[in-house]
C-alpha cells in the first residue's frame, strides 16, 4: 500500500538519538504554549518514542485509521505532549496544529483524543486501562487476520493499578504474541521512588509470572531499544519490555528531582535546558 | 452418585432453559451469522445469562474474560476501535458500578460500539443482596454522554431492542432483568429509536414504565379499568433518548402521570421523565413510583416485588391514590 512506513525502516542509531533530543525540544516548546505540562516523564521515554515511531511501528500517515498498521496505546497518557509532535512530522496532521496546543478548541490536549487527532490509536488519560485495550485490539488484529501488532506503553508507578494485572493475564491466557508492554520505569510517583509509594517489584519476575516473555534494557540506550522491538515474538507469548529509564533524562537539573513531572521552566531555564538538549545532537 | 433424580432438583445449567426472557444468546447467534464484527464477551457468567447459546454456535467469537470486568470492558474498547462490535455481558451492578469509569473513559467519551449486556438488573438477585442489586444504573449510564440506555421488558423486546440497536454508532447500555420476565410482546417488537411504544391508551392518567414494570403496568391498567379509570400504558424501552414528545402528548392526553421502574427513585426514568415535563410546562400530576432511596431488603425477588409495590396490586393502588389525592 501506498505511503506505508513499514516495520524496521532504514535509519540510523545517531538519527534516532537525535529524534529523541528533538522530541524533548518539542515538548518543551509545547509546554510554553500551554504554561504548564509534563516534562520529566516524557523525557524519561524520548528515545522509546523516537524508536517505536521512526523505526519500529509499521503506520499509514495518509491513511490513519488504516486497518493493519500497528498500534500504540498509552497507560501515561500525559506523554502525548511528546508524541504529537512525531505525527506532525510523519503526516498525521499539520504542524500548525502544534501551535494551538491545549488552547479552545485545540484537537490536543494533554491527554490525547483519538477522535481529534489522526495517529492516536486510543484515548488515554485514566492510568490503569490501557494495556486491557491493547488486549482488545490484539484479539481483534487475531480475528481479523491482521498481522497488525500491538504496543502499550506503561508507566511503572502505574503497575499498581489492578486492572494492569487483569489485563496482564487475558494477554498471557490468549497467548498475544501480536502485543508488547513496554514499562518505561523511570523510577517515580508523584509523591516518591516507586518502591516508598508502593513497591511493584519485582516487575519482570511479576509479568514471567503471568506467562509474559520479559526484556530488561537500558531504556535510552537507543541501540538496545531498538533490539528489544525488533526482536521477533516468542510464539503464544506477550513480551513485556522493562525499560529502565531516568525521569527526566536529558534535563541535568531535571535529572535531580521527581517534581519537574509537571511543571514550567522560566526563559532562563528553558534556555539552559535547550542548550543542553542541543549540545547532545548530531545534526 | 450418579445424576441427580428428583425433577425438583437444578442446577446452572439445567436452569437455563428457564430463562426464557435471556434471548440475547440466541438472537445475537443469529445476528452473528450475517456479519462477522459481532464477538461476545462475558466475566465467567455465561450460564448465568445465557450467552452460552452464543458459545455454543460461535465459539470462535467468544471471549471469556474471567471474574475480570474492568478488564472486559476496555478489552471491548479496544475491539471497537478496531472494527469489531462487542457485546459484553455482566451482572449489572458489576458492570455499572464496578466498570462505571471503564464505560465512561473507554467506551463514551470515544464513542465505542460497545453494547452492555447489564442483566439481573434492579433488586433481581433479591436476597443475594446490596451487592447484587443495580438500582443506581439508569442515573450512572444516563448521565453519560454519547450512551444510549434501553431496558427491554421481555425476551421479544430483548430481541427487538438488539435489532434496533444493532447499528448505533456510540455504546448502548442494556439493562435487562433476570431471565424469567413474563410475556408482553407476542411478536419481536420494531422499536423506534427514542421512542416509547403504546401498549394501551387512555385518557385518564399515563403509566410510563421500563422493563419488569412494564407488564405489571398493564395489569394494573386492566383492573383499574375495571373500576371505570382509563389508564395509557407506554413502555419506555429508551430511557435515553428519552422521548420527550411522547411524555408531552401523554402528558396532554391524560393530565396525569405516573413512572414505573425496579430502581433508585433518583436519577433513573422517573428523573428523566420529570425533566422532560418540568421544562415542558405542560400541567399535568405526577409521581415516580421506583424503590426507596434505600438498600433494599434481603428476600426471593417475588417477595421484593411485592414488598415494593412494583406488581399490579401495588401499582394500581399507587396510581389510585395519586388521582384520589387529586394534586
């Protein structure tokens, strides 16, 4: 079919690194327009976003709601801000559609509608649902005799949510070796390290527990990401990545602190931050 | 021991060709059979509401989700989102309290084509108590925007309000009751989107009433007729959208109104009928007749019933009362 981007395109590691700075960009210029968003917990899945949009999904921009193209749905449905700015860049939408971000009327808000915006694959905001939507639509790629596949990116403070555990063992029961969780474990609720809220370790012994195929990589190293999604499925198995992942990666005065999952950085700390995104790049 | 010997003995699932009112099994078989986006899902409860028929004829378009509602419903999301047009079924208070976030967020707000098999609704689990019962559904669902919400009063209109649903674009609730609703329809009914059907006209006072209170409604008509009183019957199998024309005409024709439902007296038909004749300004009286704003008590469902006042006796005498008042 015209105009699809098939699974494992063509791009280089240094691209995709750079792919994930911009994103980081991105979402901080989106942040300025709307005054207040989440910035940590964005950066902490940059490089997961760059590969799962650049590299590994297989989309048709011109045809968004294209039967077999593959999915993503969002347990941390706040990573949107990130996310928008991939579809603008591959088709979806228009660019100019950034600019209204959050604003009367805009198709974007903070968390995504998948009824206003062309690439969002399923609404999300409510922790905790998501993955069992993933279950859904695998089922459905199964039935249909679709080889579309299925991503469902988590958060990990979110494991503690009872529906995950619901939906972790209807994946496993159905055999949906057509979906993938990934748990961008970036270490954080909001109110401290995972393990002082409440503990969810440990988390790939919980999903091989549940009959899941579990993947343990460096959630920014951009070459180990790439592997783990494009590693073929182990039949009659749902895979489950655990990314470990530092909440906002990237951002050094970000990097200290749980408390820049929401926020708005001042001209001056905007500034330095971009500054330090930047110097990173390649291109 | 062998197989139980004594005819009065059951079981699940010899019971179950007693639920002669939980046709959706069979009638959604049938529907499955001309097109291929209709799968069926249920929380380990297939005997309890009969889409085991459903099972039994399309095994492969079957999913059970296990002791797991939350779940099922977003799994059903995410197989609307992609073609597909699920039918879940549960115990209606599970589904419309437990799964009420799951409904709002995945269901409505993007407008999946979801139908939610809400069955042994009300107080129908009698004394399996508070836990069991749904009698805050109809609020919760109506409440929902983008939601439909039907009550169909037997297995006729059970088959008929599937038909008629069939193709709405956005979720639909189904409330339904526990299997064993008495005959109202003789035929599968064509229901009309948002409208009500007339079962008997009259000129004296209206009955507006939704699923088991429609037939008891009928009977309260006739012996009231007996006593020289014309009572109008209309079966309100959309609760939402309501049909507002229909509550004004009545409403105009007999000066006097009167809901029926097994539910909460808050927020359910009588609320939205309420609505529709407060903004209407029409003059007419009105009660709700629905359970009290209460957990009702633990006894066989008959019992409740008639402890409720939602049988004949009951609702003919609240009716009479109602016009003897005359306010």
């Amino acid at each position: 079919m015209n105009g699809v981007l098939p699974r494992n395109r063509d791009i280089g590691i240094g691209q995709l690194q750079d792919r994930a700075e911009w994103i980081r960009l991105e979402t901080i210029r989106l942040v300025e327009i709307a005054g207040s968003g989440h910035y940590s917990s964005v950066f902490s899945c940059a490089e997961i976003l760059s590969v799962l949009y650049y590299k590994a999904m297989r989309l048709n921009p011109a045809v968004p709601d294209w039967p077999d193209r593959d999915r993503l749905v969002l347990g941390k449905g706040h990573v949107a801000i990130g996310i928008y700015p991939c579809l603008a860049d591959l088709g979806f939408f228009p660019s100019t559609w950034l600019d209204t971000y959050t604003r009367l009327g805009s198709p974007l808000g903070d968390h995504p509608d998948m009824k206003k915006v062309p690439g969002i694959d399923f609404s999300s905001g409510s922790i905790g649902h998501n993955l069992s939507v993933g279950v859904g639509m695998a089922l459905a790629a199964r039935a249909r005799r679709s080889d579309a596949r299925v991503w469902a990116l988590l958060g990990d403070q979110e494991l503690n949510e009872g529906q995950i555990w619901e939906a972790a063992m209807a994946a496993a029961h159905f055999g949906l070796d057509n979906l993938t969780a990934i748990v961008d474990a970036n270490g954080w609720g909001l109110d401290g390290r995972v393990g002082e809220v409440m503990s969810i370790e440990p988390v790939a012994g919980k999903f091989a527990a549940f009959g899941w195929d579990t993947v343990d990589i460096d959630g920014h190293d951009v070459a180990a990401v790439v592997e783990a999604c494009t590693r073929p499925a182990e039949p009659g198995r749902p895979r489950m990545i655990l990314a470990h992942t530092l909440k906002g990666k990237g951002v050094s005065f970000m990097e200290q602190t749980p408390f820049w999952h929401l926020g708005y950085l001042g001209p001056l700390d905007r500034d330095a931050a971009i500054s330090e995104i930047k110097q990173r790049m390649h291109a | 021991m062998n197989a139980p010997q004594d005819p009065k003995s059951w079981n699940i699932e010899t019971s179950l060709p007693r639920l002669t009112a939980f046709t959706m099994g069979d009638e959604l078989a049938d529907m499955a059979a001309g097109r291929d986006d209709i799968v069926v899902l249920t929380a380990d409860l297939m005997y309890s509401n009969g889409t085991k028929a459903f099972r039994d004829r399309h095994p492969q378009r079957f999913y059970n989700l296990g002791i797991a509602e939350q779940n099922m419903i977003s799994v059903a999301a995410g197989m609307a989102a992609s073609g597909l047009t699920p039918y879940v079924s549960t115990f209606a208070s599970f589904a419309s309290l437990l799964g009420a976030e799951q409904i709002r967020t995945d269901l409505a707000y993007p407008s999946m084509r979801v139908r939610i098999l809400a069955h042994h609704a009300g107080i129908a689990m009698g004394f399996y108590g508070t836990s069991h019962h749904a009698v805050e559904d109809l609020a919760i669902m109506r409440a929902m925007a983008h939601m439909t919400v039907v009550s169909p009063c037997d297995g006729a209109a059970v088959r008929g309000i599937l038909r008629a649903t069939a193709d709405v674009p956005g979720p639909v609730y189904i409330r339904l009751g526990r299997g064993v609703e008495p005959v109202v329809y003789d035929t599968v009914p064509a229901f009309e989107p948002g409208r009500f059907v007339t079962l008997r006209q009259g000129k004296d006072a209206t009955l507006i009433a939704t699923g088991l209170g429609v037939r008891a409604s009928l009977e309260a008509a006739r012996k009231l007729e007996d006593e020289g009183m014309s009572v109008e019957v209309l079966d309100a199998v959309y609760v939402k959208p309501i049909d507002a024309d229909g509550v004004v005409a009545s409403a105009r024709r007999t000066g006097a109104i009167m809901t029926v439902e097994e539910h909460n007296p808050h927020g359910g038909l009588g609320g939205a009928v309420a609505e529709v004749l407060a903004e209407s300004g029409v003059p007419a009286r009105f009660r709700r007749h629905a359970l009290p704003d209460d957990y009702a008590l633990v006894a066989p469902p008959t019992h409740l019933y008639r402890h409720y006042g939602l049988t004949a006796d009951g609702i003919a005498g609240r009716l009479r009362s109602m016009l003897q008042a005359g306010t």
